[in-house]
C-alpha cells in the first residue's frame, strides 16, 4: 500500500504539471487560434534559465523563481507572439503549425548552443526546492510515504493557476473577450476591444505556466537536458490539452493527471521480464492516449469552400515544363558526379533521397490538404522491412531485390491506409496531433528500441523480437533485378540512379496533380462538402492517398537507407520528423520543387554550413575562435529553423518565390545565353582541376545574384525607354 501510495503521489506531481502546461497552450489556442508547438521549448528554456540564475550565479531560489516564471517565460512567450505569430493571420492552418515547430527548434538549437559543453548537450540538474530532505513522513502498513515540500509546492501552485483561469474565462470581461477574440476579432474591435492585446497577454500568461512548469518538473524527473525535457513537455502538455478538448481548463487538468499516473503505473508496475523495453514504451504512453482520445474525437462536419481565405498559391506545373526539369534534373546530376568528391555525392544522393520522401507530403498535404508530421516515420518502416525481408546476402545485405522493395512499399501502403482509417474523422489540427502521435511511437518505440524485447504476458504468452538489434542496421548498397545484380557502391552511379527516380516520380507527380483524380484531391482540399455533393467517395479518396503517399515515403526511405549505408534510431526521430516538414513546408508543400528543395537543403544545407565553418576554422587560426566546430553545428540547426519562422512572409515557399524571381531570365535572351556560358566555363574549369570545388560554388552564388539584378535593370530600362517614346510620340501628335 505504501509503494502504491508512493507511486500515485509521484505521478500526481508529475501529472498536475503536464496539466499546468497544456493549460497554457489551451489558453493561447483559444485566444489566437495558434496552436503552440513551442509551448515545450518554452518550458525547457525557462529551466535552463533558472538553473543558470539559481546554480551558476548563486540568486537565492525564491528570486530565480519568480525572475523566470513572471519575467523572462511571459517576455518569450509574449515576444515570439507579437514579432512572429501575429503576422501569420491568413494564412493556412499547417504554415502556422510549422512556423511554431520552426520556433520550437530554433529554442532547443539556442539552448544547446548556450548551455552545451564542447558541442555536446550537457545533463544538468535542479534541486528540489527546500532541499532534498525536506518532506512529510506517513507510516502506512510496514512502510513509509515521502511527501515532499516541492511536491506539496508543485500541487498548491497547480491548483491555485487552474482555479484561476477557470474563474477568469468563466466570470471575467477579459476571460470572456480572450475566448471571443478567435471567433470574431472583428466583432470584437467593433466592441472597444483589442484583439491583439488580448491576445498578447494571454501569450504572456502562458508563458508564466510554461516556465513554472518547465522549473517544477525538473528535479521530479531529475535531469534538464534540452531534447529530453522539450519531448516530455510537449507529448504531456499536447494530449493533457486534446483531452481537455482545448476549451475546457478542469478537464485538461484531468488529462494531465491522467497521463502523470497513467506513465508512472505502468513503468513502476510493469513486470521485471520487461525491463528491456518497458522505458521505452513509458515514454510513448502519452502518445497512445492522445492516439486513442483523438479517435473518439466527434466526426468533423464537411465544411465548404475556405481556399480563398489563406495566402498560399500553388500553380500546376504543364507536362511540358515537368518533363524538361526531369531532364536538366538528370543532365545536372551527370555534371556534379563528375566533380564531386565521395562524400559530397552520398550527401547529395541522400538528400534526393529524401526529397523523395519529400513528395509524399506534396501528394497528401500539398494536394489533398491531409497533414501528416511524420514523413519520416513511414519512410523509416519502408527501410526496416526492406532490410529484414528483401535483403539478399551470405554474411551481411548486399542487395535489396526489386521484388523487395516492391512488396515493402505495399506493405506500408497497407500501414498508411490503416493509420489513415481511425483518422477519417479527423481534420486540421487534430491529424496533424494523429500523425504525430504515429510518428512519436514509431520513432521512439520501434526505432528508439535497440535492445531485444522479451514479451512475456503472465506465462501465457512468450515472444522475443528485436527491431534494430543493436544501436545500427549495416544497409546494402546494391540491387538485384532477378540474376542481375545492379551495384550502385560508386557514388557517382547512385547519384545519377537516384536523380533519374527522382525526375520520373516528379513527372508522375505531375501528372497525377492534373489527372481526374489529382482534380479530386485538390478539390477535397478546398471543399469536401462540394465534392461530397458531386457524388465523389471523401473516405476513399482519403484513404488512397494516404496509402499512396505512405508508399511513396517507403521509397525514400529505402533510397536513404542505401544511400547513408544504414539505420540509426536518430535517424526518424519525432523531432527529426518535425523538422523535415518544417523544411518541406519553406520550400512549398504543394510543388514537386519544393520537395526537392526540402529534401536536399535537410540533407546537404546544413553539411554546407558545417564545412563551410570548418574551413575557415582551419584555414584561419588566428580567428579560431570565431569559426569553431561548435559554431559550425549550432548554425547549421539554427539558420533552417529561422527560415521556417520567416515562412509568414512567403507562404507559398521559397520555390515559388524562386521561380518569379528567375523566370524574367528567360525572356531577357541575352543574360540567359551569358549565365550558361558563365556557368560552363565555371564548370569546365572545376572538371579540368583548374581550381576546387568552393570556387565553383562561389561562381554559381555570383551568378544567382547577378543574373536576376542584371535583367531587372534591363527590363527597366527597357520599359523607360518605351514610356519615352510613347510620352515623345503623344507630343508630336499633340
């Protein structure tokens, strides 16, 4: 009785902070309508804060407590409101749920690089607050109950900022004006309110209950690590929030009770057979009740036309244009296998790699408008299957068969249309929080899972498995085509090979966005209602593509998998996961461009900046300190998710602004025939050895900026002169 009264008190402390932040996200949802990917970060980053004033510089508890939790959370939380979200107004809901992941990253990558020891995440602690020896003692049967004074801090603190909001939503002209600004910030202006300030402080407010809870949970967990503590907020925070259906503060405390008890039961009464994955499987619990609660979601009503009332535009490319970028993807391709070294090509191979998995969100969101966090998810089981039933080989894979591939990519065709089934009822947010959830156990059970599971369920059932039998899986890098076998070890081969899959799947994608079905698919985006009344099935058309874009993914992730050589837990992390939509989202979710932009800047633009440091790291000692290793890694994670957070400014992609930018080159004849010109002579002369492959780079980036400045000029001047003649034309008439 004592061990059980230990537990439930350890996972009531746990539960009730899990409560106090979902309780900031709901109370920011239901005032800006944003829902705060961040909310985690945020947390995290306030503990980080408060170790440095508490343990570093030596402030007394009391005043690091109240600087972090009324100070510096609501200043984050309010600054990332004002100077970022606000602007996102009008745009759709998956830009403003990627520039909130975009904000997450960029403040775990800040925390890293700030509190990190030698470019490594250092695990820091906090101690609870009174001191570890400070608690009650109750004598219950044969044993002791600890209640300690920072849980009993952690439960008055919880239950006095619920009993708040409660009271502040419920009685209050504030609560009552925050919950009608997302429904009508007009009628609410009209009215003598201030939508944005009512939304500011709300932000604000929840960054008090982030921080508190960030500070709290630390040395009830034990350990502040960045990625760890940003995971944990989030996923409780996140399903505590759902099950309060993100309206309700007494049921989202429920929730987060809920899952506190729920994760510590189970780690603390789950049978000893299972302690080589019971850990593991504690971690993903809250991830299977957000699963399970979004399924008794109510079904979504089918709503009618909204595609005007965002900002993103996607123009269909013509058959004609897809099949010349095929072309000049493959003739670029062949060029750069010629003056890349080994590792520069396995980089760019993996990178078309992934922008393979990269058109399988083009397929599910950019066309039929179906969110999906957890590309990478789908890709990493392609890979996993692939590996155990289509490798051929005497002591290790050598090859992956065709027949291999093919039946592992039905195989999770099959699993997307199964995980697509609960989710039918689902839309918006709520798939998106599905989907993530998916992504979070496959990353963290099946591909965070590195030691051998032995089920054994009360002695009637007994099963040993393994998923990745060991930290890594050694992948082949050949296939085999019946008795032929294709060996793609040269890097310049796999380069080309993958180029050429890459440009026949665009072509089909493009086909497919201007075939009857693609029509369909872009017509259920913007109204299912109005494909529903024309007769069409919405739930097979969802179904198709969600199997269709999970194969695609499978693809991808087999071609990764050959191309890196092989399979890390890391590799389809949630976070990861997180930040290659993030990435897919900038470069233009609904274009076969962007996904190639997505993938290969994920895989080669933060390689870049690494090398990039490095070098002038090597080549300048005197400045060494200035260009160091750790700059280089901390940059390379940072500068992407800044990007991601400038999406709001661009949010059809940076592809598309790209192509408007570009496209005048080709009606200025003269400046296109001069920058190919340019260009092959940069390139004869990299081939030829005359100078390194860094000069080349530079000479593109020289050419990307002057060719576009250089035809504006003309086009100006051009059209000033025909103004001229015109205005000297009307004299001579006048």
């Amino acid at each position: 009785m004592s061990s059980f009264l230990q537990f439930t008190i350890f996972g009531l402390a746990t539960g009730v902070l899990y409560a106090l932040a979902a309780a900031g996200i709901v109370l920011t949802y239901t005032t800006s309508g944003i829902f705060n990917f961040a909310h985690g970060a945020i947390a995290m980053l306030s503990a980080c804060v408060f170790w440095q004033l508490d343990v570093t510089w030596h402030l007394p508890v009391w005043l690091a407590f109240i600087i972090v939790a009324f100070l510096v959370g609501p200043a984050i939380e309010f600054g990332i409101y004002w100077i970022i979200l606000r602007k996102m107004e009008g745009t759709s809901e998956l830009s403003k749920i990627v520039v909130t992941i975009s904000v997450m990253l960029f403040l775990v990558a800040l925390t890293l690089w700030i509190w990190s020891e030698e470019g490594q995440a250092a695990l820091r602690s906090i101690d609870p607050f009174w001191g570890t020896s400070a608690h009650v003692v109750w004598h219950v049967g044969t044993g002791n109950v600890y209640l300690s004074y920072h849980a009993i801090f952690t439960f008055v603190v919880a239950v006095l900022i619920g009993a708040g909001l409660f009271g502040m939503f419920k009685f209050s002209r504030m609560g009552v004006a925050m919950r009608a600004v997302v429904d009508n910030p007009a009628l609410v202006e009209l009215n003598g309110g201030k939508p944005g300030v009512l939304a500011g402080i709300s932000w604000a407010m929840s960054g008090s209950m982030a921080a508190i809870a960030g500070i709290l949970i630390v040395p009830i967990q034990g350990s502040l690590e960045a990625n760890s503590l940003t995971v944990l907020m989030l996923t409780g925070g996140i399903t505590a929030a759902i099950i309060g259906r993100l309206r309700s503060i007494p049921l989202t405390i429920f929730g987060g009770i809920l899952v506190g008890l729920t994760t510590n039961y189970f780690t603390s009464y789950a049978p000893s057979e299972w302690s080589t994955w019971k850990s593991q499987f504690g971690m993903i619990i809250p991830m299977l009740i957000l699963f399970a609660v979004l399924l008794w979601q109510p079904q979504e009503r089918l709503r009618g036309v909204v595609v005007m009332r965002t900002r993103e535009r996607f123009k269909p490319a013509s058959m004609r244009a897809a099949v010349t970028a095929a072309i000049v993807m493959v003739i670029v391709c062949l060029a750069f296998s010629q003056i890349l070294g080994t590792s520069d090509l396995l980089l760019l191979s993996s990178g078309l790699a992934l922008s393979v998995v990269g058109l399988s969100l083009t397929l599910l969101t950019g066309y039929a408008g179906e969110m999906n966090l957890a590309p990478l998810a789908f890709a990493g089981l392609g890979a996993l299957i692939a590996f155990f039933n289509g490798s051929i080989g005497v002591e290790y894979a050598q090859y992956i068969s065709v027949p291999g591939i093919f039946l592992t990519v039905i195989a999770v065709a099959i699993i997307g249309g199964i995980v697509a089934l609960p989710a039918l009822r689902l839309r918006g947010l709520y798939l998106a929080l599905a989907t993530f959830a998916f992504g979070s156990i496959v990353g963290s059970f099946i591909f965070g899972q590195t030691n051998p599971v032995e089920l054994n369920v009360f002695g009637l059932f007994h099963q040993r498995f393994s998923f990745l039998l060991g930290d890594i899986l050694l992948y082949a890098r050949g296939i085999k085509v019946g008795p032929i076998n294709i060996g793609i070890d040269s890097p310049r081969a796999m380069l080309v090979y993958f180029g050429i899959i890459f440009a026949l799947l665009g072509i089909a994608m493009t086909a497919l966005r201007r075939s009857s079905y693609g029509r369909r698919l872009v017509a259920m985006k913007d109204s299912p209602a109005a494909v529903a009344t024309l007769g069409q099935d919405v739930t097979r058309l969802k179904v198709s593509a969600f199997m269709v874009s999970s194969g695609i993914a499978a693809l991808g992730g087999i071609l990764y998998a050959i191309a890196v050589g092989n399979i890390s837990g890391g590799t389809f992390a949630p976070l990861v996961s997180l930040g290659f939509v993030m990435i897919c989202v900038v470069g233009g979710i609904g274009s076969v461009s962007g996904a190639l932009f997505g993938g290969v800047l994920f895989s080669v633009g933060l390689v870049a900046i690494q090398s990039t440091f490095h070098a002038l790291w090597l080549h300048h000692g005197a400045t060494g300190g200035v260009f160091t290793w750790g700059t280089a890694w901390h940059l390379s994670t940072l500068l992407p998710a800044m990007i991601g957070i400038g999406l709001g400014g661009n949010p059809s992609g940076q592809v598309a602004g790209m192509i408007r930018d570009y496209s005048p080159i080709w009606k200025t004849k003269k400046v296109f025939w001069v920058t190919i010109a340019f260009l092959t002579v940069t390139y004869a002369c990299t081939l030829f050895k005359v100078w390194g492959n860094w000069w080349f780079v530079l000479c593109v980036v020289i050419a990307g900026f002057a060719a576009p400045l250089t035809t504006i000029r003309i086009l100006e001047k051009e059209a000033s002169e025909e103004s001229s003649e015109t205005n000297d034309q009307h004299v001579v008439n006048a």
